[in-house]
C-alpha cells in the first residue's frame, strides 16, 4: 500500500514509522522543509518532498494520506484528497485498526476531548489508574502519539483526543469516552464551529451499548450528542451523575473522595476530577481509594494555573496554556480579584467573553498582537494599559496590582506571535523569569519581596 505522511513533526514521524513496520511503502512531504526535518526523514531512511504543483496526480497515486495533526482541513493536499478519493486517517485511526488486530486482543482505550482540561483530566485518568496497579499512559496529543504506545508495555491507553485527530477518524472508538466541553476555538484549523463540533462529536460517534459516555452536564452541545450516543451515558458537573456535595466528589454509588485533599480546589479543577473519576470508576479500573491515593499527590501539569512567587503579597500565576477566551474567563473567575494579562496571536476568535467575565479585575495589561481586541473587549469595564514585552507587561501589572491580589497570565490567546518556535511554554517560562527577576529586585532593595 502507499502512503502519503505530510507534515514531519512529532506525529508525522511516528506515523510514517508505524506505517513502515505495517508493510506501507510511505513518502513523506511537509510544506516547511528544514534541516531538522531533513534529519528525521533520514533516519527513517526516507528523502522529505514538498508538493508537486500538480497536486491532483500525486496525491491520485497514493490509497492513504495521514496528515499531521497541524494541517487544517482547507489545506490543498486535504482538498485533493476528498476531490480524488484518497483515503485520510490520523494517527488515532490507524492505531485504533492496528490495536483491534493485535495478538492476544486489543488493549482498553480510555478517550477524552473538550476545548479546555484534556491534559489535566487525562493526567488524573492516569494518576488514578496507576495507584491501582495498571500501566497507562496519556498519549495521542501528549509526547507519545497512540501509534508509538502501541510498542509500549501498556495494560491500557488515556488518549488526549483534539479535534485535528478525530476529523480523520471513521473506526475509532474507546470503550469510555469524555467529552469535557465545546467553546469556540481552532477556526483557523477548521473551516466553521460547525465543523469543530462534528470533530468533537466523533467522540461519541463510533459507540457501542457496551461502552462508556461521559459529558459535561451543563454544556448544551455536549448533552445533545451525549444523549445520541449508543454507550451508557454519565454525565458530571453541578447536577450530574458525578458531581460535588459537602466538600466531596460523589458519584452514582455515593462519596468517593474529599475534596480536601487536593492540592489545588478551583472550580475546574473539580470538573476535570469528576470526569476522571467517571472514566476509572465506570470501566471498574479503579476503586475510591484509589482516587485519594492519586489526588493527594497529584500535581496539575505547567502552564496550567500554575503558581510562580509571591511578591509584596501579590500572588503571580502561570495559565499560559489558556489560549482560548473560554479558558482565559475559567482564570478570571478563579480569583475574586486581580490583574489579568492577556493577550498574543488571536485564532480568530471572539475575546468578548473575556470582557463579560472581568468586571471583578483590577486592571488589564494587554499584550502581543491582540492588544487591540484586548483593550476593546475590556473597554469600560476596567482600565487597560499596553506593555511591548514580557518584562514590561509584568512590572506594569505588580504596579496596578494591591496586596492580596492576583496577576494572572491567562492570554486567551496563541503565543506564536512573541513566541515563534517555543509556544504557549515558553511564553510561560518567560513570565514565571520576569516575575522572579521582579521579586529578586524587591529583595535586593530591601523590600519584602516586591516592587510597589
């Protein structure tokens, strides 16, 4: 069979990996070449293309085309493919065939998407699972792509699902899914929200009577292709079949863990606890106890809330993984007040909700290319000011900022403006460096901790 893998990152190299050790004959193209790409394409032992200006005839000549994950679906080759009837699957999809026909059956499948929480639920998910003596991993959109866990010594997979991955999916399914949330997002990747939300709804879509759906009691969208779903359906969230009550997340069979002893307690933390609580508890992979094992010590991954320092009493948080207004407002209503900065390369999405949600903040500090459209979804509710750089933006904020206050990078935006090749990461390394070069200044001109 040929195959087409283009984009050759992360993803792409270990499709065309897996594709070779399936029998595949595979080539190899990426519309940015670099030597680095170079480099991988040789240690697979292939040369790296660009596309031909005669697109119809190349992409004619192959039976599959896996995209990476980064292509959008208006990209040429995309088009080509549905104009000639080329088959498209994602990593997930090939996965999923190649893990029903392994030897002694396929392992368990554990699926989780949703605009916002993916990471962090499929982090619990894990964390649970492992205290009760099962080897898991999260893969898919994490470090490890599905197609290299397969070569794992795994009992069983928690797959971060995005959207770009489950486009390009006909057969996947998991024997327990979640369904976080839908709030727009990735319009520069699909066409409309309405293709968004049919990604997002594959989720569900493959499902048997057997198997397990999990969705968001409250989000409107996810209920509506929750109830459609052939699996047993569960919900969680205030009301739900999983949900909190007297300082306990509480399940259809009653309390399963205080939620005391979590290390951090904000209202989506909660929701991402009760989800993974629902896919463990669900597919009888873990007992309560096994949740208190994980939480206690559970850590939520970086970027995400993430606390820096505190400085002149003013505490610094890192959410620079917030890339979306939706994740940026689940920031702003986790303090009662504070200074946001917010801000950087917009994904054509509409930053009101930011706006409707900080009429509690302090002050604004906008930021990167989107200053603009910061500065006017905040306009008249609270003052907004303008910083050119990191540094700049963080000592504008310890000046707007009060004791007992926090500041807050949740940007609500890509990073890719300031932060090219390094991405949300580096955009939050950066501010945690200013932050502490801000309080080593504090210290070293005698003051408790801070500029003020």
């Amino acid at each position: 069979m040929r195959s087409l893998v283009h984009g050759l990152a992360v993803t792409g190299a270990a499709t065309a990996r897996a594709l070779q050790r399936n029998g595949h004959s595979v080539t190899i193209t990426d519309d940015t070449p670099d030597e680095a790409r170079e480099r991988v394409a040789g240690e697979l032992g292939l040369r790296l293309e660009q596309l031909p200006d005669d697109l119809d005839r190349f992409v004619s000549g192959f039976d599959l085309i896996s995209p990476a994950p980064g292509v959008p679906e208006g990209h040429p080759l995309i088009e080509s493919a549905r104009r000639n009837g080329v088959r498209i699957a994602s990593e997930i999809e090939l996965a999923y065939e190649w893990e029903q026909a392994r030897a002694g059956g396929p392992r368990q499948i554990l699926a989780v998407t949703g605009t916002d929480g993916k990471t962090t639920t499929c982090e619990m998910a894990v964390a649970i699972l492992t205290a009760a003596g099962h080897r898991a991993s999260a893969v898919g959109n994490t470090d490890v792509p599905l197609l290299d866990a397969l070569e794992h010594d795994l009992d069983l997979y928690v797959v971060e699902c995005t959207s770009f991955r489950l486009a390009w999916t006909e057969h996947f399914r998991a024997d327990a899914s979640v369904w976080l949330n839908l709030a727009p997002d990735h319009l520069n990747w699909h066409r409309d929200m309405g293709s968004y939300e049919l990604a997002k709804a594959r989720i569900f879509a493959g499902q048997r009577s057997g198997d397990i759906s999990i969705g968001k009691v409250d989000d409107p969208v996810v209920r509506r292709h929750l109830d459609r779903s052939a699996g047993l359906q569960r919900t969680f969230g205030a009301g739900g079949d999983y949900h909190e009550a007297d300082g306990w997340l509480v399940g259809p069979n009653g309390p399963i863990v205080e939620t005391a002893v979590m290390a951090r307690r904000l209202p989506h933390d909660i929701e991402n606890a009760l989800a993974a609580c629902a896919l463990v508890l669900e597919t009888g992979n873990a007992e309560p106890r096994h949740v208190e094992m994980a939480l206690s010590g559970f850590t939520a991954p970086p970027h995400r809330l993430e606390w820096v320092a505190s400085v002149a009493g003013v505490e610094y948080y890192d959410d620079s993984k917030a890339t979306t207004p939706h994740a940026a407002v689940a920031a702003i209503r986790a303090f009662p007040t504070g200074v946001l900065i917010a801000g950087g390369r917009n994904k054509d999405l509409d930053l009101t909700p930011m706006g409707e949600a900080g009429c509690s903040l302090r002050a604004v500090v906008a930021i990167g290319e989107a200053a603009n459209e910061i500065e006017a979804a905040f306009a008249g509710r609270v003052e907004v000011v303008r910083a050119g750089s990191m540094e700049s933006a963080v000592e504008l904020a310890s000046r707007l900022a009060q004791s007992g206050d926090a500041v807050v990078l949740s940007p609500g935006c890509a990073s890719f403006d300031w932060y090219p090749s390094g991405g949300y990461p580096a955009r939050g390394d950066h501010f945690a460096r200013s932050v502490r070069a801000l309080k080593d200044l504090g210290v070293a001109q005698g003051t408790t901790g801070g500029v003020v």
